[in-house]
C-alpha cells in the first residue's frame, strides 16, 4: 500500500504497488547515478561509490560545485543497522574525513572512480581545490541517511543529532520509496530533518553563487574585523610579497583566501604559497610545491637550488615541519599550514628570503 494514487486511462484511481529494493546497492545505484535526488546537491556535483576510508567504504561521497561534502549511507528496513549503528557508522565516516589532506581525498577518489576531481594539469580545479580543502579542514559535513522506510526511533535520533551537533554538520533521513504500476518504476522521496537542519544552521549560510573576490584590499579589511590577530603579519606578508615582486592573486570564495604563485627564473610555476582563512585556526599561510613533485627530473629545477629552499624555509620559526615534510616527501607534502598570528616578523621575512632562492 502506498500513498501516491494513479489515475488510469478509465478514470478510475489506483494505489501504485510497494516494490522495495532487493539489495541496498541497488539504492546506492541511483542515488550515485542522480546526485540531485539527495538534499542539498546541487547541479554539477560529482559522486563516488564505495569511498574508501580507513574504517571501511562509504556508499556515495559527493563533492558539490562548491567544495561541499556530503555522505550518504544506505539501509534497507530489514537491515537491524538501520536503527543504530548506521548513525555511528556515519559519523565514524565523518570523523576519518576531518582534516584528511585534500590531496589524499582527490587521491582516494581517483582510485574509486578513475577520474581526477580537480582536473590534472590545469589550473581549473584550484577553486575548487581550495574549497574542499576548508570543508575537509573544518568538517562541514552534510550526512544523508537513505532508507526504504523511515520509522520513528530514526526520526528521534535525526532531531536529537540536529540539536546536539553543531552548524556545521547536518543529518537527513530519506526514504526513497521505490514503487511500480504496470511496467513503470517510480521512486518517491520523502525527506525528514532538512528544516531542523537548515534551522540550525540558517544563521551560517551563505546563499548559493554569493562569492567575493578577496584582493588584498578586501581580505585585509575582513582581517581587521574578524582576525585582527593575524593583520600584522598578513600586512607584513603583502610588503614582502611585493618587494619580491610577487603579486597577491585572491580567489573568488565564500571565505578568505588568495595566494602567490612561485616561478623560477625559466618562468616555470613552481608553486604557490596561499593565505586561506579557517575557522578556529584563523588566517593561515600553506606552502604548496606539489606541482616540483610531479615533474620530471629534466624539467626540475637543480638539486643544489632545491635544497638551499628548503634549508633556508627550515632556518624560519615555526616554519621547520613544514620544511622537513617537503624534504621528507620529495616536495609531494603541502603539511601543514600554520596561522599567521602565530609566526613571528622575522619568520616571514626568512619564508620571502627563501622564496627568492628558488626565483633566482
């Protein structure tokens, strides 16, 4: 019995027949296939099936346009997880995504879908790069509980989550009904726990397409307002920068974020060191030179150049871990970014000395 009525070619009313799924992966099928039937996925939004996570896979991760992350996770009514452990399940997911290194989420998505999230090779993927990388660092996860059936101890844990759990994180229940009449599917979602979750979270939201373009102006302005802290050393950073000759570029972001792209004396981008603004952290300096990982030792520039980067990045308070994983890693480690604030002077003043050794 259902509670959709088709009109027939007599006039007459008819109850559409439940069909149920036979396997939870069929769900999983469609919900991968047709991101747009999961709450809050918008157009352009890209799906992996089985993301692996050191737990265990997940059924749908989707990454949104905009770098949002939502996880979906599949249970039929007569799975007995449906009730409790699919909530931890859940959020033990969540958890291993909090503060994963973008590069290792892109790097674990290539391995499922053989597909590149960002677009190897091209400069196309850096917004959005830089996007999943707040939503990775703060742990703004939409969860998706998608079931056949909803029943009422789902619906209790759906608003005691939504209450307990912080704006950032949003849980919906969906019960993708899945029903036929004569020789036609149709499936019906019925979605419970969107308005609590938007509720919690209205005064956070940004609207959709609401992007600033984050120019030195701008961004040392939001600075002054919302991060006085780290206002000194974003000022000293653009002085450097530019005595350097190296242009401010700022991304077009809901949040703070621009950076500097680093090039050698042939012109070829080595680079960029990036300011990116996280909540808890603050404004934040990463020195990204994953590119010098992936090129050939011909197109590299000399060893003796490389090393006298690093050692003199090392030599900066505060700076030495970040200079020891490039090391360490052969250049393939941005790890990890520190907040401005809590860099002394002199410690970006030997981070631009280093920075004009690899310019030549």
């Amino acid at each position: 019995m259902s509670d959709m009525l088709i009109r027939q070619s007599d006039g007459t009313w008819r109850e559409a027949t439940y069909a149920g799924y036979a396997l939870e992966s069929d769900l999983q099928n469609i919900l991968a296939a047709h991101p747009h039937l999961i709450p809050g996925v918008g157009a352009g939004a890209r799906t992996c099936r089985e993301f692996q996570s050191e737990v265990g896979p997940a059924d749908v991760v989707v990454v949104g346009a905009e770098g949002e992350v939502t996880l979906v996770e599949c249970k039929l009514a007569t799975n007995p997880q449906v009730r409790r452990e699919i909530v931890g399940q859940m959020f033990d997911y969540a958890s291993r995504l909090w503060n994963m290194d973008v590069d290792d989420f892109a790097a674990r998505w290539h391995n499922r879908t053989q597909e590149s999230l960002f677009g190897e090779g091209t400069d196309e993927g850096f917004p959005l790069r830089e996007a999943l990388a707040r939503t990775l660092a703060e742990g703004k996860f939409r969860i998706v509980l998608a079931v056949d059936a909803i029943n009422p101890a789902l619906k209790r844990m759906v608003e005691y989550l939504n209450f307990m759990s912080g704006p950032s994180t949003s849980v919906i229940a969906v019960e993708y009904s899945r029903l036929m009449q004569d020789n036609i599917e149709i499936l019906m979602p019925r979605i419970y726990g969107q308005e609590l979750a938007e509720a919690k979270s209205g005064a956070f939201k940004v609207a959709a397409g609401e992007y600033i373009l984050w120019d030195a102006g701008t961004y040392r302005s939001w600075l002054e307002a919302n991060d006085s802290a780290s206002l000194g050393n974003f000022d000293l950073f653009l002085k450097e920068a530019s005595d350097t000759q190296l242009p401010f570029i700022g991304s077009k972001a809901r949040v703070p974020a621009g950076h500097l792209e680093i090039f050698d004396s042939n012109r070829r981008r080595l680079g960029t060191v990036s300011i990116f603004y996280y909540s808890g952290k603050g404004a934040s300096i990463e020195f990204d030179f994953t590119r010098l990982s992936k090129l050939s030792p011909e197109d590299r520039p000399e060893t003796s150049l490389l090393d006298a980067f690093v050692d003199q990045l090392g030599q900066a308070a505060g700076l030495g871990e970040v200079a020891e994983n490039m090391r360490s890693t052969g250049f393939a480690s941005r790890r990890p970014n520190v907040p401005l604030s809590r860099l002394p002077e002199e410690s970006i003043r030997k981070a631009f000395v280093a920075l004009r050794v690899l310019k030549g």
